[in-house]
C-alpha cells in the first residue's frame, strides 16, 4: 500500500478557511493574528467564524488531510506569542 503526502499547503488551507490565500494577504494574517497566547487553542481564537473553527477542530480530532497544515497554521499563531506550548485543541 502506497502512502500519499497530503498536497494541502497553508494557501490551500486559507482558501478552505474562505480567506485570502495569497502570499501577501496570508502574511498579513500572520502579522495581525500571529500573537497568540498558549492558553489560547487555535480552534477557540477569536478572529475565526464558527465555521472556520469548527472545520479546524473537525479536521485535527479526525487527523484527517489538512490536520498537518492546521498544525503548522497553529505553531505559526503562537510563534511570536509569549510563550511556546503551542496547544492545537483540548483533549
């Protein structure tokens, strides 16, 4: 059996999320949103819609395709936010 790599990448991610998916508006994202608490999981951020966040929550609980960019999507949230625990979802 063969094992395929997820072809998910955070433009593709951001696109599902219904935002902008460009390099420039994705950093933008980064810049705006990038400072998150570790007390803060990514699934209960404030700037996300319910449906954003229950589609992030869903898609990690399941470790479905897009669990590996969501993943890479919460270490880039809390990158530059006071500590690094970098907390996905409660569980």
């Amino acid at each position: 059996m063969t094992i395929e790599a997820s072809t998910h990448n955070m433009s593709n991610l951001f696109s599902q999320l219904g935002l902008p998916n460009d390099p420039d508006s994705i950093q933008a994202f980064f810049a705006t949103h990038g400072k998150l608490d570790s007390n803060v999981l990514i699934t209960e951020a404030s700037f996300w819609t319910a449906a954003q966040a229950t589609f992030l929550k869903e898609e990690i609980l399941m470790d479905a395709d897009w669990a590996a960019v969501i993943d890479e999507l919460n270490v880039a949230l809390h990158a530059n936010g006071p500590d690094s625990t970098n907390r996905i979802i409660d569980g």
